[in-house]
C-alpha cells in the first residue's frame, strides 16, 4: 500500500484506489531520481495537464517532493540543459577546477541561506 497523503489538487483529487495504483508502477520509486518517495510522495503527470495530458491514474508516475520540486513545469529541452549544465558541473567540481570551488562556495553560500530562511520562518511560526 502506498503511504496516504491527503491531497487535494486543481484538477480533481485522486482517490486513494489510484493513488495505489500509481505507487504500484514502481513499488514506490521516483521515476526522476530513482530513490524511494517516501510518505511525502506525489503524483506526476506523464503528459502535463498544460499540454493535454488527462487527470487520469495512468498519466502519473510517483515522484519524491524534491525531484517534483526541482523540475517543476520546465519545458523538456529546458530541463536537459539543466541536467547538462548539472554533469558539466559535477566533473569540474571533482576535478578541483577553479570553477568547480567557485560552484561549491556558491552551493554551500545557498544552502546556508535557506537554512536561515527556514529556520526563521520556522520560529515565527512557532512564535503565533
């Protein structure tokens, strides 16, 4: 059984039957980053609803909050040069390139600022 979350979306909610089915298309594995979703998992469409694709249990995969979050709606050959720019990246950083320790403080410098962020909202909400 696929961990229930309830979820309500703009174009109709699945029903737990199919959000059953869909998690049982790849026993729980983001079909992005092929780790396991998790309770937090999502339903991804296939074809986007944007491009014609039907609010229907067999145009979604499961997906993890972080891939559905990082790819969002890019367009195809938008999110392949990203994933370009991502292996250009990692091999300048293991070869200890000047650009890949620029690329690494500029990730660490990113990280530790949403941190902050999040623990600060984290606090005012605390806070109310």
């Amino acid at each position: 059984k696929s961990p229930s979350v309830p979820r309500t979306a703009r174009r109709g909610t699945l029903t737990a039957r199919q959000r059953d089915k869909i998690w049982d298309k790849t026993a729980g594995t983001c079909h992005v980053c092929g780790e396991r979703s998790g309770a937090g998992w999502q339903a991804d469409h296939v074809i986007p609803h944007e491009h014609g694709g039907p609010h229907t249990w067999d145009n979604y995969l499961p997906i993890c909050r972080e891939c559905n979050r990082l790819r969002w709606s890019y367009a195809p050959e938008v999110l392949r040069m990203i994933l370009r720019f991502g292996i250009l990246a990692k091999q300048e950083i293991r070869h200890d390139t000047k650009l890949g320790r620029q690329l690494l403080q500029l990730a660490m410098r990113k990280e530790r600022r949403r941190r902050i962020r999040r623990s600060l909202k984290s606090d005012a909400s605390n806070a109310t």
